[in-house]
C-alpha cells in the first residue's frame, strides 16, 4: 500500500516535471486527410524551456519510419537557415512554430510525417499520418477504342482492370447489368473455361467515396469447332450479339474511311487544278520557267503535305 503510494507520488512528480520540459503545444490533427492534388500543412507549435533554448540545433520534417525521421524532407537551422531535400516541400514556420507545407499531394504521398526538434543530448518528436483521398481511376488505353479481349472456347482468360484510388475502392465486374464480382481485393476478372454465351461486354466499375471510374471490355470468345449444332447455335446468337454491339464502331469507321476519301479527292482536284492553272497562264505569259516553277512546286507540296497528313489521321482511326 505504501509503496503505491510511493510510486503513484512518484509518477505524478515526474509528470510535473515533465510539465515544465520543451514540448509540442499543439499538433496536426491525426490523421490528417486531403483530397489529391491539393496542398497540405502541417504544423507544429511548441514550448522550449531556456536551457533547451540555447541547445536547440535543428528542426527536422520527413518521412516517419520506426519512431523517428527516415528521410527528411527539410532541415531548419536555428539561425533560420532551411535546406530542402525534395522540392515538393516548403518551410512556413518561425521560431516558435514549426510548419511545413507538403505540395500537391497523391497517393504516393499517403504516409506518416515526423517533424523532429532536435537539441543534440535528446530530440522531441510527434509523427502523423497522412491519408490521401483519391477518386477512383481505370487504367485504359490511349488510343479512347473499345477495349478487346479474344479467348478461343475452354481456355482460360483474364480480363485485367487496373485501378487506382483511395480509400481502396470496390471494384465490380458486370455484364448486362449483373453483378458478376465485387470486391476491394481482385480487380481483374478471370474467367476459367470460356464458352461462347459468354462473348459480351463487361464493365468494370470502381467506386469509392471520392468517386466512380467505368471500363467497358468487350470479350469475343472464338469457337474452336462448329460440329455440335447447340454450339453452331450459340455462335449465331453471340454473332448477332457482337454484332449489336459493333455496330457503333463500324458506323463510326464508314463514316470516317468517307471522310477521308473525300480529302483524297479534293486534293488530287486541287493538286490537277494547280497544275493546269499554272501550266496555262505559264504558257500565255511566256515567262521564264524559272519563275513559275517555284510556287507551282511549293504549293504541290504543301498539297501533298496535307494530303499525307489526313491519310495519317486515316490510319489512327
Ligand atoms: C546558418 O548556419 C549555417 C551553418 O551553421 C550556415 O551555413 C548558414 O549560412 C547560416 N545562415 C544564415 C542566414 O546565417
Ligand atoms: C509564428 O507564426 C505564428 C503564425 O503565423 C504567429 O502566431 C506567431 O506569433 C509567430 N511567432 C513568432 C515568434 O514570430
Ligand atoms: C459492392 O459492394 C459494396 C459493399 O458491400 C457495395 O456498397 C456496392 O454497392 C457493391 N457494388 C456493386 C456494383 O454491387
């Protein structure tokens, strides 16, 4: 009894003095949240007693691993001086706050921060964590066509969605509005043994509380053999459903292969035009040929110049 009594004594003189030692006054709220892309700060305010004061040496912001700083991002002085390790940081603070600005955050950035005070004999640390809030987003590909996956009958195939976003985001595959997966874990699709029924599109959708990504897949299940009169039938019915769902794509492509023999045309017109033009008043002028011969090249080539470019355009298509 008395020696709990000793120790809570004790305890509580320690805690007293402790009271009276250099210390953060305030600090981040933990965690701290930010949307990506946008700026956050984090500061420090804190308390030195008068002999810590004088033994004070540098003020140290980074990346928090193990109970202390791993790697520092900015480094004060006491005499004000700042060195900065990653230029993405900037210093805000003043001698009785430390404050650091952290700019344009991403999910790479979603970590824990120290900020140290260091006065040589010993250092007076906090840490914070840091979690970045990120909408959802699908890895698609660069070129904006329809995705496509081709799988022969009773092979195996993955259909990838790759996705980033944070908190991790539910990532549910669909086709036809049902739900074939959900998960926060498996983002691809897999699918064991395809069978014809199953050529469609699929739609990965990824959702968290920031916001929602779509990507749609379409997977062509080819036939190996059309023996069996059950499978022949299913390939009739996934044809025509293929086809529904192509014939976007080849409107699109007719009307661009129009365009583009269009453009030939009128710049053959153009380009015949030119020459015919420049061949006739050439001849009725008599002028040098010389004279002549320079813009009428000049514009064939820039002709041709368009030309080669549409039909580049062409092929993008
Ligand atoms: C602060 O101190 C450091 C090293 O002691 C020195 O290199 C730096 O020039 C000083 N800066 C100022 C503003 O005095
Ligand atoms: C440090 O900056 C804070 C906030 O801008 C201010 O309230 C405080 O008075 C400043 N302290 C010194 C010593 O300049
Ligand atoms: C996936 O599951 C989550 C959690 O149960 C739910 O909120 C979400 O609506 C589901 N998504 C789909 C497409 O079913």
């Amino acid at each position: 009894m008395l020696l709990m009594w000793l120790f809570g004594s004790l305890a509580c003189f320690k805690f007293g003095v402790e009271g009276f030692q250099s210390r953060y006054t305030s600090i981040p709220s933990k965690p701290t949240f930010s949307h990506a892309g946008n700026d956050v700060t984090f500061t420090w305010r804190y308390h030195l007693t008068h002999s810590d004061r004088a033994n004070f040496k540098v003020v140290v912001f980074g990346i928090w691993m193990n109970g202390d700083i791993s790697i520092p991002l900015v480094s004060v002085l006491r005499n004000g001086s700042a060195i900065f390790y990653s230029n993405r940081v900037s210093w805000l603070g003043n001698k009785t706050m430390a404050s650091f600005r952290l700019h344009k955050v991403s999910i790479d950035d979603d970590r824990v921060y120290g900020c140290k005070l260091d006065f040589g004999a010993f250092d007076v640390l906090d840490s914070v964590r840091l979690t970045v809030i990120a909408a959802p987003q699908i890895k698609k590909s660069k070129n904006h066509q329809l995705a496509q996956v081709k799988v022969s009958e009773g092979q195996s195939v993955v259909i990838p969605c790759k996705v980033t976003g944070n908190p991790p985001p539910w990532i549910s595959w669909s086709q036809d509005g049902r739900v074939l997966q959900n998960s926060t874990r498996k983002h691809d699709l897999l699918i064991n043994s395809a069978e014809e029924h199953m050529t469609g599109l699929y739609r990965c959708r990824a959702e968290n509380e920031a916001g929602v990504d779509k990507y749609d897949v379409l997977l062509l299940v080819i036939s190996c053999d059309h023996q069996s009169g059950d499978v022949a039938f299913h390939a009739q019915e996934n044809k025509a459903k293929t086809q529904h769902n192509l014939d976007g794509l080849s409107k699109f492509h007719a009307q661009a292969t129009l365009a583009s023999t269009l453009v030939v045309v009128f710049a053959l017109f153009v380009i015949f035009g030119a020459y015919f033009f420049f061949r006739y008043t050439g001849a009725r002028n008599k002028r040098p040929r010389k004279y002549t011969k320079m813009p009428q090249d000049e514009q064939a080539r820039s002709l041709l110049g368009e030309w080669s470019s549409f039909t580049d355009n062409g092929a993008k298509i």
